[in-house]
C-alpha cells in the first residue's frame, strides 16, 4: 500500500470517484450528484476554501485505489475557537486497520507540519456535514448529510481518535400520525401575541439576501454551540445559489418581531436523495428528468438549521418555528427529519423530546492530540 498526495486532475477524479465504487453494492447510500463534488474541491464554486489550507490523500494497493482523506485548517475556526485545532474528512477506506492507519497518519502528520495539535473530524468542506454515523444506519440519509458502514468507527477508534462530541437527528413523520402537541398551540399562540412575533416563508425574488440575513441570524444565534465557527456572506450566497432550484420557500422561515427585525429562522429543506437515489450521481442524459418530476412529489424534508438570537433565547420563539414548520408542510403529510442537535444542547433537545419527536440517528465526531 502507498500514500500519495492529490497532485493532478486526474488525482482529484479518482478521490472523488472513490465512494461511488465503495458503495455501489451498499443499499443505503445514496450517491450525490457528482457535480456537486467536484464543486467541493473548487475555489471558484465553494468560498469556505478562501479561508482553508488543505491537503487531499489517495491509498493505493497497485493501481487500485482503496482510500482517501482531506486534512485541512481554517483560519475562521482557529480564530472562534482559539485553539489549535486541524481537521480531517473525506474520509473514505476499505475495511482494513492498517489502510486506515496509513490515511490518519498522513492526515495527522500534514497537521502538525502545520501547528496543529490537535486532529477532529470527520469534517467536510461542505456546510453542516460532520461526523460518522455510529447509530441509525438506516434508513437512507437525507440531503448534505453524511453516511458510512458500520465499520469506519473502528478504524477511527483503533488510530487512537475518540470521541469528541455526538450530534442526534429526530424524526417528526406526519405520515405515521405525528402532530404537534395540544399544548404547544395554546403556548405557542400566548407567545405569538405576548412579544408580536411574526413568520413569514423567506422571498424567492431575493433569496440570495434573504438567505445571507438568516446565516447571520445563524451566527449569532449559535455562536456558542460546540463545532461552530462564523459562515461568511460568500457562503451564504454560493448555499442559496446551490439549493434555489430545489427549495420550498413555505418551508424557510424567518421569525421578525413587532418592529419588523429578524429574530429567528427554521430552514426545511426536500430530500431530494429521494430523487436522485439510483442516478449513481449523475443527471445526464435522463436523470434531469426523473429530478424535474420527482421534485413536486417530495414528502421527506431535513430541517438542515434553526436558530433564535440570544435576546430572544428561551421564551418559545423557536418552539413557534416548529410550529410554523409543521403548518406549512402539514398538507404534504412529510416526514420530517431535524438534523442535527449537538448532544450536549439540553435546551433543544429537550424541547424536541416534549415536542414528541422521536431520537432516530445518531454522528460521531472524534479528535485526538497531535
């Protein structure tokens, strides 16, 4: 086996390439458009890499390649967290220690050349997509999550890396019989009128600024969450370019109070995995199609971001955004994914456990010193 550095185009297409063949035979994958990969990797497309340092790997036993890792730094996360403090992801690898070994040992040692000491992930270069699933494998996951076999837990865990911090995903399916709570009518009503808190559906005509108001809603509302760091404003534009085609404005939210001011979003997204699902990530010559028809027919949704600004915090505002979204998906009958709550968010995961929705999957993210 050797490790190589991704040096050429031709590099970078056999890492991305590389999941589609590892998982070809596994029935819960779901295979992103490729598109959309290659964009990850982009500077061009993806403004997260402005503020990155990175180093992509390949593993290969003869010609095959059987492994692949990213190890980065971001500037804007070491200056939030003040620590010192790389990550590794893309993370992918046959079921083999010694493979794996090779890969986080390459990731690790590019790490410290660059001051780090210490080494979390898995984490990607794209937004909200961190960890590995260790509970809920099935059933498929939604849209910008992430997915792995069972077994990737044990190579991370026999490298040394541990845990650092679980993120937990519910499930509200309207199908199944699940409504809001009685209870949480009459509050959530009370709150409404008491602090004259409006929702509206987010305006298609400006999505792009609409989008960029509620990242920064983002980022000052969960400033203080564990994992966070700022998105920036480019971020947030490229995110609205990318899903425009695809969203339900019902179902992005934003919260204003009397004067009008952003206080609160909640944003649904359609799964369209439910779509793309058998394309093997392409949509040429007639996976466009089978997208065009299927977008309108969606009844699975991941609530992908929720946030209340720190005024506001702990007087049901966001419990009003679950409300909201719920009415303004009711008459899809959708399932409803909320993904995901760091574990160690008792308030938010408290009211979702009282809000009736049930814990179905759980991410791991794992750090070690370097």
């Amino acid at each position: 086996m050797q490790i190589r550095s991704v040096s050429s185009r031709k590099d970078l297409k056999a890492f991305i390439n590389l999941p589609y063949r590892l998982y070809r035979s596994d029935p819960m994958w779901v295979a992103p458009l490729r598109s959309e990969q290659w964009s990850q990797f982009d500077a061009q497309k993806n403004p997260m890499l402005d503020h990155c340092d990175y180093k992509l790997f390949l593993l290969q036993d003869g010609d095959k390649v059987i492994g692949r890792i990213s190890a980065f730094t971001d500037r804007l996360a070491l200056e939030h967290w003040g620590q010192p403090i790389g990550m590794f992801g893309s993370f992918e690898c046959i079921q083999d220690p010694a493979a794996a070994k090779l890969l986080l040992g390459a990731a690790r040692a590019w790490l410290q050349s660059q001051g780090m000491q210490a080494m979390r992930g898995p984490w990607s270069f794209a937004s909200q997509e961190w960890g590995l699933v260790v509970e809920g494998f099935e059933p498929e996951p939604v849209i910008m999550a992430p997915y792995n076999p069972p077994y990737y837990n044990e190579l991370l865990t026999s490298f040394g890396l541990s845990k650092v911090m679980d993120l937990i995903a519910y499930l509200a399916d309207a199908s199944a019989g699940y409504s809001l709570p009685e209870r949480y009518l009459t509050l959530t009503d009370r709150i409404q009128k008491r602090y004259g808190v409006t929702v509206r559906p987010i305006n298609m005509k400006n999505l792009e600024e609409d989008v960029v108001t509620l990242m920064r809603l983002g980022n000052e509302s969960v400033s203080d969450n564990w994992g966070f760091y700022p998105v920036t404003d480019d971020e947030a534009r490229a995110l609205a370019h990318d899903l425009k085609q695809i969203v339900n404005p019902e179902a992005l939210l934003i919260a204003e109070d009397a004067q009008g001011k952003p206080i609160g979003f909640a944003l649904s997204l359609p799964d369209i995995n439910t779509v793309i699902k058998g394309l093997n990530g392409r949509l040429f010559p007639f996976g466009w199609l089978k997208v065009l028809i299927g977008l309108p027919r969606i009844t699975q949704y991941r609530m992908w971001a929720l946030g209340v600004i720190p005024e506001y915090q702990g007087k049901a505002i966001d419990t009003l955004l679950y409300r909201a979204t719920h009415e303004a998906l009711a008459k899809k009958n959708v399932c409803l994914e909320v993904n995901y709550v760091v574990e160690n968010n008792d308030r938010m995961n408290n009211a979702l456990l009282k809000l009736g929705v049930e814990p179905m999957r759980r991410y791991r993210v794992y750090e070690m010193g370097i």
